[in-house]
C-alpha cells in the first residue's frame, strides 16, 4: 500500500506522467475502493478518525487522467461520463439489495453485505457504506462519505461530499445512527454512534448546535469540525435575531436542537427490521 501511497503522490505532483503507470494506478485505486481496503477517512479504534488525503489525491487522478465516453445504454439512455468513473459492478453474491428504478453505485465505492439501496439513490466515488444501512429513495451519499454500520439514511437525505481541499474531511456517520427525511449534512460534520437526526436538520460546518440537555453549544473550531454526540437526538428548531430589524420584524433564524439522549422509547421508534437485510 505504500508503493500506491508513493505513486499516488508523485503522480498528483506531476513527477510521474507515463501513462502505463497512471493507468495501472487508477487500476490498483478502484479495486482497494471497491473492496473497502482503502478509504478517505479511517476510524482510529479511540473514537478518532484520520483523513487519508493521498486516497482523495488518487481520486482526482482519475478525474485529471481520463477521456469521456459514451455510456449509453441505448438511444433514449444516454450517459457520457469519464472512463475511468463507470458504474460500480455488483454481483449477486455481493449481497447487496438494489431495488430497481433508477439508482446508481459509481465505481470507486465499498458497499458492503446486506446495504439496501431504493429507487432512486445515488453512491459517489471514494464512500465507505458499511453492512445492514438502508439508503433510501432520493438519498444520496456523497463523495468520500464514510457511512457506518446500519445507518438509516430516510428519504431525500443528503450527504455532501468533498474532493477539495484534498486535506479536508468528508462527512462521517457512525454505526447505528437514524437520519431522517430530508436531513442534510455536510463539510465533514461528524455524527456519533446511535445519534438520531429529525426529518429536516441541516449541520453544516459554520451550524451551532445547542444541546438543551447539558446547556452547552456545540460548533465548529479552528482545531475540530461540528460534531453531534453519541446517541443525541437532535430536531430542527429555531432562534430568535436579535439586531433592532430581527426583534422589529420578529425574525428568527433555524437552529438544530439536541433535545434529549437516546433511551428505551427512542430505540423503540428508530429500532431497523432484520428481515428487510
């Protein structure tokens, strides 16, 4: 992994441009993100991740070192993409439900065993989607997100990606996390292990985040990204504008709330069907 390492980043510095080389290193990329052995951010074992900034380096080789071709399925489906991004292969052994109407999984992307997928949803390259998450119809999971171990992504939610800056960190979901309908998350937020997410929160990197149950704020620094706690329940809520308009025109602004932590009646409403996986 340290020869890719090493080519990766001479390639992206333009010290390498034989083409056999790039080629075989975009080969060699796919097949350890197909299979899940690289990943842009990886989980520490302590509750810490790291972002691997070279993987998201050979991403953009693919991008930078390709040709568009045509894709098309037929003369009323037609696609033209870069011919080294096409849809990822998946196999029925592979174990991965993919109801049809209308979805996509790129090339570049692990979906591991028992991930349901429902018409239409849609897996961009570099995203880690771990075993039993259901992605929902018109959800989409962006670039490099890295998706925990069933996650349930309701409809219509949104998981921004990132490419660049290649230093910045994608969108991590951890294991066991409920993000409802039309939710969206993005610039790297993190969401801790069981947190439940309301239909309609949006976290962003510049969102604050008041926590009613410990009286605290949580936000963004120059040192760590947003990060929702393990097992917060957070709703969509709103806060009033104190400048001399806002007060005249009672103006508020929406602000995410955590309004409790997860107990008994919460695993109860979020619990996931075992038979669907």
């Amino acid at each position: 992994m340290e020869n890719l390492k090493s080519l990766i980043l001479e390639i992206s510095d333009n010290k390498i441009s034989d083409i056999n080389t790039i080629k075989h290193v975009q080969n060699e990329l796919l097949n350890n993100l197909n299979n899940g052995i690289l990943r842009s951010a990886s989980p520490n074992g302590d509750g810490t991740w790291t972002v691997n900034e070279w993987v998201k380096k050979g991403i953009l080789i693919l991008f930078k070192y390709s040709s568009i071709v045509n894709m098309s399925v037929d003369k009323t489906l037609r696609f033209f993409d870069k011919d080294t991004l096409a849809t990822k292969e998946i196999k029925l052994e592979d174990g991965v439900r993919i109801v049809p109407g209308g979805s996509t999984i790129r090339n570049g992307c692990y979906v591991a065993k028992s991930v349901i997928c429902m018409p239409p949803m849609y897996i961009n390259i570099g995203s880690y989607i771990d075993e039993g998450t259901m992605i929902d119809s018109h959800a989409l999971v962006g670039t490099c997100a890295q998706i925990g171990k069933r996650v349930h992504l309701s409809a219509a939610s949104q998981i921004g990606g990132v490419l660049e800056p290649a230093g910045a960190r994608p969108v991590i979901i951890e294991d066991d996390v409920m993000i409802g309908g039309n939710c969206g998350i993005y610039e790297g937020v993190m969401v801790k292990k069981r947190a439940v997410l309301g239909s309609g929160v949006i976290l962003t990197a510049s969102t604050k985040v008041y926590d009613l149950v410990y009286e605290t704020i949580l936000s963004s620094s120059s040192d760590s990204i947003l990060t929702i706690p393990e097992g917060a329940v957070v709703v969509p809520g709103a806060r009033r504008i104190n400048t001399e308009f806002g007060i005249a025109n009672n103006l508020s602004i929406s602000t995410p709330i955590i309004i409790k932590y997860r107990d008994d009646k919460t695993d109860a409403k979020t619990a996931l069907e075992s038979a669907l996986r």
